[in-house]
C-alpha cells in the first residue's frame, strides 16, 4: 500500500521538523513548505493526498493558499493549523475551503486523528451516490461536491458536502446532533460542536433561494431537515 502524502505548511523551522518526522515514523510521506508563495509549485509537483496549512506565513497566507488550492482540487481535505482562535478566524478558514482547524499547541496523536478521520470521510463521499440527490428545486451531487439550482452550481467544501449528504437522507426527519458530530468530525468536542453551528448557518444560506425548505434546531435533539 502507498504512504499517505501529506503537504505540511509551516514557517517555524523548529515546529516543522518535529511534526514532519513525527508522521514520517509514523509511515506518512511529508512534503514540508515555509514560504507561502513555493506552496502551489510543490503542491502541484506533489499531489498530495491531504494539505495541513499553517495560517501566519511569509509572503503568501494559509488562506490565499487554500482558496488557490481549491480552484486546482476541489475536494482535497485541509486542516488548518494556527494559533488563531477567534470565531471570525474559525468562520474566514471555512470560508476559503478549510475542512478542519487543529489550535497550537497540538499533539501528534490529535493531528493523526483528524488526518485519518478526514481521509476516511473523502473516501465515504467518492463511494457514495453517485446520482443527483434531489433537494427542493436543487440537485445535490454528493461526489462532485456540487449544490445546483437550475443553471448555477455551487461547489461546496468537503464537510459542507458531507452535512448536506447527511442532511438529505434524512429529508422531514430529525437528526441527532452527536451522530452527525461524529459522522462527520470523529467526536461531539465542544469545540466541534461550534464548527458544526458554522457550518448549518452556511448550509441554510445556501438553501435560502427555496423558501420550502427549512432547518430546523431542535434544542436538545439535533436538527429537523424540512422539505416541501
């Protein structure tokens, strides 16, 4: 079997050299960058399976590298690493395309965990339906991470994509919170819970265009995904 590669975006020498042996012992194969502005041509040359991206970085933030990242592959997962912590950072990296966020410090084992679980979860999604999922007046397509409605087509974040699949088998039923917290981030943290909050708020923007079609909070329970 093929190691796993990883693209590791890290401006501290120190940091970088202890996490990119880390995983390499533990049999992954690192690409390890500390300029933004390099990032594209290794990512490009690389191909990596999965990107970890420090946000603060000379010349070229972790932001600008993931939006550009996503107009070369949609669908490759991100983690973003920073010691931001402010909701609006958590909101802006979701925005750009991050699927997960590790705060500074961190430990190796919490990092491999959220490498595993989000490789797991992109390999659930391209063996999923492979049809349209029809969702009011849009179409979802789960393995093209693509929200349609007529001639428009939304590209959707990984996590974004898993939600709304999730969300779409369960159409005018109830869904548990922590089954989704687990299905989709591996645990129901607090801090896990948050991001799904962000996460619903965007989904229901999305949506916003079919008035039919509502989600619903149900303190307590989870969510109520209405349909018609």
């Amino acid at each position: 079997m093929s190691k796993v590669k990883i693209l590791y975006v890290e401006d501290e020498p120190f940091l970088g050299r202890i996490v990119k042996e880390s995983l390499e012992v533990r049999d992954f194969d690192v690409r390890m960058v500390t300029d933004g502005k390099l990032v594209m041509s290794v990512f490009e040359e690389a191909r990596p399976d999965i990107c970890v991206l420090d946000i603060m970085l000379p010349n070229k933030d972790g932001y600008t590298i993931a939006q550009s990242i996503r107009k070369v592959n949609p669908s490759i997962p991100i983690i973003f690493v920073t010691a931001k912590t402010q909701t609006e950072d958590l909101i802006k990296g979701f925005e750009v395309g991050g699927n997960d966020y590790l705060r500074k410090p961190f430990s190796m084992e919490e990092l491999i965990v959220r490498v595993n679980n989000l490789l797991q979860l992109t390999q659930k999604m391209a063996s999923g339906p492979k049809e349209a999922i029809a969702i009011g007046k849009f179409e979802f397509a789960p393995q093209r991470y693509e929200l349609r409605n007529g001639g428009v087509a939304r590209k959707l974040s990984h996590r974004e994509a898993m939600l709304l699949q999730i969300l779409a088998e369960n159409q005018n039923l109830n869904i548990d919170r922590k089954t989704m917290l687990l299905r989709v981030w591996g645990d129901d943290s607090f801090f896990n819970s948050r991001t799904l909050d962000v996460y619903i708020t965007k989904l229901r923007d999305y949506l916003k265009e079919d008035p039919t079609i509502e989600i619903i909070t149900i303190k307590g329970v989870g969510y109520h995904f209405a349909v018609g």
